[in-house]
C-alpha cells in the first residue's frame, strides 16, 4: 500500500471502489466455497446413496441366487435320487445331464455319457422304427412315450418305459429334451411269469383251459372249406374219481402228472396239448389237409393208438403197477362244419365231448369218434344220469331175479339184477344206465340199495329154504370205498340172515386196477362170511393163478363160453380148464347165459356147477320168481 502511495496517489473514491471490489471479491468467493462444498456434499451422499443402493440390490440378488441354489439344489437331489433315470439332451441329443439312477442302471460313469449321444445305451433290440417314430414326434415339439430295450455298459439288456418332453424356446423350436425313463424289467418279468400262470395248468405244466381255447378259436378261424381240417381229441382217465377217493388227492395229483407227461410225449409234433379238467385234456393236433370228414386218416389212428398205448401203460405205486387207461373222444371241424358256418369253438368242443362220452359207455379204454348219432345218444345220456338220481325216490327201480340150478335141476339161488322202469321211457337196460351211474358216481347210492332190498329177499327166501343163496352185482367202485365193508356188515347186521347166504359178483377188472385193494377188500368181507364170486369170467386179461392168492368163492364162466357149446371145441375146452381149476381150487362154478337144452345138458357130467340162463328164466320181478320157485 505504502508502494502504491508512493507510486501513484491513490483518491477516497479509487479507495472506496477497490474496498467494494475487494468485498465483492471476497462474497463472491464465499459464495463460490459454499456452492462447491454444497456440490461435495451432495456428491458424496450421491455416493453414499450409489453405495447403499448398490450394497441392497447386490444382498437381494444373493438372496435370490441362494434361494434359485437351493431350489436347485432340492431339484438336482430330486432329479439324482430320483427311481427313474433322467437325461437331458441338448435340441441335436448331445447328452448335457444324467442323473445318479441313470449312472447307477447302466453302469457308465457321468463322464463317459455326458457328450455322448444315447444311442450309447442302445441295446440293438428295439426295432428300429420306435426311434424313427420317437425322433419324428419330439423334434415336432410333442412328448414321446414309448418302451425301449436298452443295453448296459456289461452288455446285460434291461427294458425301459420312456417319456421324453421336448423343452421349447419362444418360437415353438424345441432346444433341448428331457427324458424321463422307468425301468421295467422285472415288471415284465413278473408279468411274463403271471402271464405263464395264467395260461398254464400249474399241476401238469400243459396249457390250461384259457390258453387252449384261444389256440382253437384262432384254429378254427382258419380251417378253410375243402382244403383243411382241424381235428380235436378230448382224453378223460377213466374211473381217476374212484383212483383218488382210493389213493388220496396226492397220488392222484402223482397220476395226473404221469399221464399228462406221456399225453405231451405221444401227441403230435406241435400239438397243443392242455389239461381242461380235473382229469380231462385235449391235444390239438396242428391242422391237416381235409380228407373224407367221415374217414379217418391213417396218420390220425397212428397217434390216437399211440395216446392210447401210452395211458394204458399202468402207474407204478409204492412198487406196485396200477392198471391205468383213458376213453379218447375225437372230433374234426372240416368241410361238414364249415359249410354251415365257421365251426365254432363251444359247438366243436361239444362235438368232442359227444365223441367221448361215447367212448366212456363203452367200458373205458376206447376211442369213439363223433357223429351226428353220437351226440344225440350223448344228450340223452346226460338226461338218463340226471333222471337216474331221482330213481329211487320215485320209485323206478326194482329187483329181478334169475335162477341159478343145478344140472339135476336143483334150486341153488337165484341173481339178482336190477331194473329201471321210467317214468317216460320205460324200461332202461342195466347196460345202458350201469356205465352211467359208475361215471357220474351215483352207483354208490344205487348200489347200497341194490344190497339192501336183495338182504331183505334173502332173509325171506332162507326162511323157506335156509340153504338158498342170492347173487348181488357189485360195481368195481363199491369196492373201492373205504366204506363199502363197514356198510355190508351193518345191513348183514339188520337183516336176519346167514351171511353165507349171499354172495357179491365182482369182475376181474377190480383185481386189474388195484390188486392189493382187492386182497384187502375181499378179505375184510370174507371175514364177514359171504360169498365172493368172479362174474363174466374169462373176459379179463387176469391169469388162472392170481385166483389162488384171493380169497373168492365162486367163478362165474362168462355166457360168450356158453354160447359156442357144445359144438365150438375151443369154447368146450376151455369150460373144462375152468371147471377143472376151480375144483383144484374148491371153488364153485356157475355158467351163465344156458339158453338150449344142449348147453343145459353138456353140463350134466358136471353135477356141482350151477346153471343160470333163459333156458331156465329171464329174469324175473321178485314175487313172480318166488311163486315159480319156492
Ligand atoms: P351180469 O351180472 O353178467 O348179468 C347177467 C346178464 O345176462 C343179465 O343181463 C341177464 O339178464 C343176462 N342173461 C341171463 N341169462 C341170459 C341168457 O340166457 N342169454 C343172454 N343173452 N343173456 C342172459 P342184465 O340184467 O341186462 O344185466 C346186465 C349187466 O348189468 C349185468 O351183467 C351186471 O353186470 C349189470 N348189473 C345188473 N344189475 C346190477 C346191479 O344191481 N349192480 C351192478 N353193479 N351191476 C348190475
Ligand atoms: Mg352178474
Ligand atoms: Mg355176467
């Protein structure tokens, strides 16, 4: 200041000036420093905010990834521990994810599938258009389920159900695919075993029923009028009711499966052989060029015979062979059926069944085939079983007798046979209805009462001549049961007569099936002191020998010996073998069906054999014999 007096003097009015400016200088300046300090201030909250606002939003996203983490990561275990295998393919099949069941299934390793295409897993046995069908279908952005057989990495194949859902992007184009597989291996598995139960018999191991007639429906689909022919054998064991009620169920079961196994052996090559029935099966022969329907073939007989040979063969038990055999009814769907319409399963069974039905009536062991004839004597003979049950009650049934005598015309007895007069058909032939009743097991009942009614006609005729004795026709099947003994010595009880007064016919087929049971049975009801006596003689296949380890009474020489005397040498010599040897055996002898004079008297040399025939009487109603008789 000094300076600037000293340079140049400064006026009041300069010096105000400058105070002023000087002043303003200062304000301004103020001013400046509060605006900038404003500035920074706002500045740093602006950072301070930034910061915060950055720090909350970066917390929030965190929080976000941690809660997408675990949600994820609950996936990834859900998805990794999931039963099913999961694999994930980008849109081309390049695998991107497996999860742990698919690593554990098939035994590759996460690293040796992941950039792989599935088709690693391919097995070879999945035909090839599924994956043309499952490419076509996904890569058109639609889901695919289907089964495929896939290979694991040791080369053992397992089944798969597979659904794949192709994950689409904004335009509808499917980038990648999610394939979600369930391993079905071992439900088929059990589904196949299920499946073999439901279509095999378990005991016999043959096709059962069900799997049987769906093969003959199908057959009989395509048996073609004039140029081919289905036949049919139906098999039925004969008498396996009376086989188990006598062995018990387990050996019957041993039985079924012995003749199931030779039927399989014997049948056809490809033949369908099925069990339909406690003890009833078919073979169904594969189909054959049609011939004569009414001619059987020769190739048919060779393996019919065959099936027959076979189940005749016997059943070893305990060391002892059981006389076994089989009715075999045979059927053929061919131009005859099929001209009036496609045989069809239910009428075709019914035909075979007519066929064996037939065979049955005839004794057992015999093939019958069908014919329009047969199946009408089948259906009434299915009337005639149903009627015969009623029979005692309605009182249709009654005694015949017949007279047996000595040469010299002594009364020795007489046979009792049964009659059945219905109530609309009328006399019924004990041939016709006998069969029936031992089939459908009513000779039980029947015969009981055969055996009661002949004790009460007994008792009567001893008292007029005590020495008298009464023949009563057993069936094979009484003898069988394990009552049967019980029950004779209970009605021998309450009738009032001299057990030896009545004698039970029994046929050598009893001794054939079963020879111990017989010995047994035979020995029980000596022991009560009847008579027992082998009828029709001479038909069965049994030797003279066996008779000297049974305890039987009385041979009945069969009337088919009788017929040819006394011209037919060879009849005449082997009466007199049987006559002979039942001396040998003191056994006594009646001859049956004496019809002439002739035959009456070629026995006169013979004066203990008793006679019985039509020469003397037809059989006759109990009252009427008695009046002639007595
Ligand atoms: P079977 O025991 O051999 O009886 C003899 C059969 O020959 C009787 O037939 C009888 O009438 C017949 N007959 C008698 N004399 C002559 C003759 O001179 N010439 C001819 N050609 N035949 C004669 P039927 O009464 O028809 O009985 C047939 C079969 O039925 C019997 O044969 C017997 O096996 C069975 N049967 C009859 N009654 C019964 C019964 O009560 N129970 C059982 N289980 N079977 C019976
Ligand atoms: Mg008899
Ligand atoms: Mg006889």
């Amino acid at each position: 200041m000094a300076a600037a007096e000293a340079d140049s003097p400064i006026s009041r009015q300069e010096l105000e000036r400058l105070v002023a400016q000087a002043s303003r200088e200062a304000i301004e300046q103020r001013e400046r420093r509060i605006l900038l300090q404003r500035w920074l201030l706002v500045g740093a909250l602006l950072v301070i905010m930034g910061f915060a606002l950055a720090y909350w939003s970066r917390a929030r996203v965190l929080k976000e990834l941690e809660r997408a983490y675990f949600e994820a990561r609950k996936l990834k275990i859900a998805v990794d521990q999931s039963p099913a295998s999961i694999v994930i393919t980008d849109c081309d099949g390049t695998i991107e994810y497996v999860n742990q069941t698919c690593i554990r299934k098939t035994g590759y390793s996460r690293e040796e599938l992941v950039g792989q295409n599935p088709r690693t897993m391919q097995s070879g046995s999945t035909p090839k258009e599924v994956y043309t069908d499952l490419w076509a279908t996904i890569k058109a952005g639609r889901t695919w389920q289907g089964r495929l057989v896939n290979r694991r990495k040791d080369g053992s194949e397992f089944v798969e159900w597979v659904l794949i859902n192709p994950v689409l992007d904004e335009t509808d184009q499917p980038i990648r695919f999610i394939a979600v597989k369930e391993d079905i291996t071992e439900r088929e598995e059990l589904d196949e075993r299920l499946q073999s139960l439901e279509r095999f018999d378990a005991l016999t191991g043959l096709a059962n029923r069900f799997a049987f007639f769906e093969v003959l429906e199908e057959r009989l689909g395509q048996v073609s009028p004039g140029q081919s022919r289905q036949p049919l054998a139906l098999i039925n064991i004969d008498r396996f009711h009376a086989f188990n009620t006598v062995h018990g169920h387990e050996t019957g079961d041993r039985l079924l499966r012995h003749m199931a196994r030779r039927l399989a052996e014997q049948a056809p090559e490809d033949a369908v052989v099925a069990r339909l029935g406690p003890d009833e099966f078919a073979v169904l022969p594969p189909m054959e060029a049609a011939g004569d329907s009414t001619v059987i073939g020769r190739q048919e007989l060779i393996w019919i015979q065959r099936i027959q040979r076979a189940l005749r063969e016997g059943f070893v038990l305990d060391s002892r062979t059981l006389a076994t055999s089989a009715s075999i009814g045979i059927a053929f769907c061919d131009r005859r059926c099929s001209e009036l319409e496609r045989c069809r399963p239910g009428e075709f069974m019914r035909m075979a069944d007519s066929a064996l039905r037939e065979a049955k009536a005839r004794g057992g062991g015999q093939i019958a085939f069908f014919d329009a004839e047969a199946s009408v004597q089948a259906r009434e003979a299915l009337r005639l079983e149903q009627d015969l049950a009623e029979a005692i009650e309605r009182d249709e049934l009654h005694l015949a007798l017949q007279a047996q005598v000595r040469p010299d015309g002594g009364l020795v007895g007489a046979e009792v046979l049964l009659r059945w007069r219905h109530g609309t058909l009328g006399d019924i032939p004990p041939a016709r209805f006998i069969p029936l009743a031992e089939d459908s097991g009513q000779i039980i009942p029947v015969g009981f009462w055969v055996l009661q009614q002949a004790l009460g006609v007994l008792e009567c005729l001893q008292k007029k001549k005590p020495a008298l004795t009464l023949s009563v026709n057993i069936s094979a099947m009484q003898i069988r049961r394990t009552d049967f003994v019980a029950g004779v010595e209970r009605l021998l009880r309450q009738a009032d007569v001299q057990p030896s007064g009545l004698i039970l016919e029994i046929t050598e087929s009893v001794f054939m099936e079963d020879p111990e049971l017989a010995r047994v049975r035979l020995e029980a009801l000596r022991a009560l002191g009847v008579g027992i006596s082998i009828d029709d003689f001479g038909t069965g296949y049994s030797s003279l020998s066996y008779l000297k380890r049974l305890p039987v009474t009385e041979l009945k020489i069969d009337q088919s010996f009788i017929s040819g005397l006394p011209d037919d040498a060879a009849d005449a010599a082997l009466v007199n073998i049987i006559i002979a040897a039942a001396g040998q055996l003191r056994l006594q002898v009646v001859a049956e069906g004496i019809e002439t004079a002739d035959q009456a008297r070629y026995f006169e040399r013979h004066a203990d054999v008793a006679l019985q025939g039509y020469f003397y009487n037809r059989p006759q109603p109990v009252a009427e014999w008695r009046k002639q008789w007595l």
